[in-house]
C-alpha cells in the first residue's frame, strides 16, 4: 500500500507504471461482523454506538472480475447507510449479501461474514477486469454507489429499475471506507479537479440522490419559480437540495432545527427559513397522534413566508415524523418526493387532503448512472459544491459515524482512507480560488 500511495503523490505516476504496481492480498477497510448482529439487542435506536460495531482490519482482497475496477481510495463519506449498517437496523446487511451471493458464482464474493462498508469514495483506478475499456489505471476518480446487472430489459429504460439494483457498499461488500474498493466500471466518474480527496468523496450519494428526487423528471422534475419545502435543508441530503433549487431558479423555504442551520442556508443564498425549534412545531400529540392544528400552523407559516403560495413540491426524507404535514402542505397538485426515512418507516397522513387536492407522492431512491454523472458535473463546474464540514482518520470512523447517527453534524461528515491528510489532490488550482468560501461553506460548523 505504501507504494502505491507514494505513486499517487508523486503526482506525475503514468499509467503503465500504475498497471505495474504490485496490489496486496490484504488491505484495510472498515468492517461489520455476521457474528455481532444481536450485540445491540433490546437498546433503542439512539442508544446503539456504531463505535462498537465498526471495526478497522485487514481483509482479503477479492478477486476482480468482468467489468469491474479495483480503486485506491484516498478518502470516502459516512452516509445515513453506514449508520443503519452499524446498527443493523431495520435489518442487519447480511441478508443483502447472502441473496446476492445466490445469483451467480462471482457474486458469491459478496456473501461473507464480514461486510465492508461505505458508498462514497474518491481515489485512483489501479486496475480494471475484461472488458472495461473507459477508465485506465492512474485515472482520478470518484464513484457513484448504484450497483446494476442489466440483464433484465427492466434496467434498459431507467437503471434504477434493473431487479438486480443494489446500493454498493450497504447491499454489496467491498465497499469505499477502506484503501481499496472494488466497483463495477460503470460506476466511476471523473474527480473533480478543483477539490481535495475528502471534498470530491464528500457529494457522491447524496447529490445524486437530490439531483434525482427535486431536478430529474424520474422525480419531482422542478421547473424555475417552484416553490420548494426541503426539510433539513443544511443536512448532508437537504444541503444539496438547497443549492439545486436556488441553481434552477426555484425558491427553497428552508427548514431547519437551530439558528445554526439556518446561517448555513442564508449563507447559500437562501431566504425563506422555518427553524421548526424555535417556532415550536410538534406535529405529533403523542406516538400514535398527529396534531393537524400544527399541519396548518405549519401550512400559514409557508404561506406567510412566500407571499401567499403554498409549496409546489416538497422535498421528503425525514418519513415518519414529518410525512403528514408534508403532504398536507403541498398545494393543489403538488408534489411529495420521497427518499429515505431517517425518523421512521411507517408513514402516516389524512388522504384526503392528498386525493382531493390532486397531489402526487412519488418515490425516488438514488440515481441512474445519467442522472449521478449530470450531478457530478455540475459540481465539476463549479456550479454545485461539496457541503463537508468535518474529516476523520479511517481509525475513527465510528466517531464520524455516532456524529451523523445522532445528527451531531452538518453537511457531510467525510473520512480519509489512504490520504495521509486533508487538503491534498486538487489539480485546478485557479477554480478552486474561484470558488473557495463556497468550498469551505460548512467547514468547522
């Protein structure tokens, strides 16, 4: 590994000497254990502590196939699939393994009793199985996470939509919290030359994920002038969303939990802010009651803020504990657009106000791999930019990921894996002056 972190910083590393390098049989990644799914067993959710759970050790390196690259990682991401992974829920990872490790004898690699966790990353290509033709050892690169098979003519319209689509590094092994990954080809995307390893893997997962659910038409398809709800609009998801809105001429009414946060979105240039804590929203009586008086408190406080409209669509990734005023705040044929659940699965809302006002619920998970390249171009031409706030070592990767379980940090929290510190890898050394303060918005919060 040293060797071939010295070819990396050597900065001028061609190609043929990449192809020449020895790979190791082992490597260091981060790791889940089949043996420790119960080790959490009658705690509720908040009270699990990924720092016991995440391990750092050395793992065989797997065999490459068909299609596939083995990457350098310099530096990768803790996103909320890491924590669930940490804290096996709503179901420990090993289930995804072992069905993948069903479907043929080279995904059987897969199924082992230990899982590598991690979609996100940014690193160099070390070398590349039969038939990748696109990407070559020493070629800068970050990866988006959706592992597909195509082999089904499902996937050929929408590749989200392949039966065999899995998000790698939570439901396939190998994943980017380690020195190295291994990545389907189609998978990889330039770095963007003007950010650092830990600012390039910071975006991956949740850009694309908020290009896709607020921009794409396969989600909300936002047009200039809608007006647009993001809940948690300075978080890792909501801080893109944030900046997609005010990029596409739409205009977000942020919705955040301190005063804190709420700088963070003026500071992108937003201005219609709700902090839900200091207003004093609760939209539940208790576990089982929702207090629709507070739906429309909530609903004359959006109206309050945009001049009499309600919002056009309303971008949803909390679920359970903020579904129902969602819905209900949505105008006459709007939309809700829904990815993940980090308050909770089981939704509830009063369909009346969703079928006799017209509006739609639509679900979006991740990206293609169009929509994930689109996304990183923007951030490729400065139009779109990292919201990291926080690096940490590979050795504590559990305090990065306790920090985003209990919502203890801002933007995205990153990790260095083989970059032995931060700041290094920028190639573009003009753009980046060009876009520093927004580079740096999150940084230190």
């Amino acid at each position: 590994m040293k060797q071939i972190l010295d070819a990396i910083l050597a900065g001028d590393t061609t190609a043929e000497e990449y192809a020449a390098l020895e790979l190791p049989d082992h490597y260091r990644a981060v790791t889940v254990h089949k043996d420790e799914t119960a080790m959490f067993e009658g705690l509720e959710s908040r009270d699990k502590d990924p720092r016991k759970s995440l391990h750092v050790e050395d793992v065989a390196l797997p065999e490459l196939g068909p299609g596939e690259a083995f990457i350098a990682v310099m530096a990768s991401a803790i996103n909320y699939n890491t924590v669930w992974t940490s804290i096996f829920e709503p179901m420990p990872t090993f289930g995804f393994l072992e069905k993948y490790g069903r479907m043929s004898p080279l995904s059987k690699r897969h199924d082992l009793p230990y899982h590598v966790v991690g979609s996100d990353l940014s690193g160099v290509v070390l070398k590349t199985g039969a038939g990748v033709h696109s990407w070559k050892p020493g070629d800068e690169v970050v990866a988006h996470c959706l592992s597909v098979e195509l082999e089904s003519p499902d996937g050929h319209n929408d590749t989200m939509l392949d039966p065999e689509q899995r998000i790698w590094g939570f439901e396939t092994n190998f994943g980017g919290l380690a020195d190295i990954a291994l990545v389907k080809s189609n998978q990889l995307m330039p770095k963007p030359a003007h950010l650092t390893w830990e600012e390039a893997a910071a975006p991956g997962l949740v850009n694309s994920t908020a290009y896709r659910q607020l921009v794409s038409r396969n989600g909300a398809g936002m047009k200039q002038g809608d007006n647009v709800l993001i809940w948690g609009a300075s978080g890792g998801l909501g801080g893109f969303a944030t900046q997609y809105a005010l990029n596409g001429g739409a205009v977000p009414v942020c919705v955040v939990s301190n005063e804190e946060k709420a700088d963070i979105c003026r500071r992108m240039g937003a201005e219609l802010i709700i902090n839900r804590s200091a207003e004093g929203f609760r939209f539940w009586k208790d576990e089982h009651t929702q207090d629709q008086s507070e739906w429309r408190r909530f609903g004359a406080r959006i109206r309050e803020l945009t001049g009499g409209e309600d919002v056009d669509i309303v971008f949803e990734h909390p679920g359970r504990e903020t579904f129902g005023a969602s819905v209900f705040a949505a105008r006459k044929g709007g939309t809700i657009v829904t990815c993940a659940s980090t308050s909770g699965y089981m939704h509830q809302y009063d369909n009346r106000y969703l079928w006799m006002n017209l509006k739609r619920i639509i679900g979006s998970h991740f990206a293609n791999y169009r929509e994930s390249w689109e996304a990183n171009r923007l951030i490729a031409k400065g139009m779109i930019h990292p919201t990291l706030s926080k690096a940490y070592p590979l050795e504590q990767v559990g305090q990065a990921a306790l920090d985003v379980h209990h919502n203890l940090h801002q933007g995205k929290v990153g990790v260095l894996c083989l970059a032995p510190e931060e700041g290094l890898g920028v190639r573009d050394v003009a753009m980046r002056a060009a876009h520093l303060d927004e580079i740096n918005r999150f940084r230190g919060i």
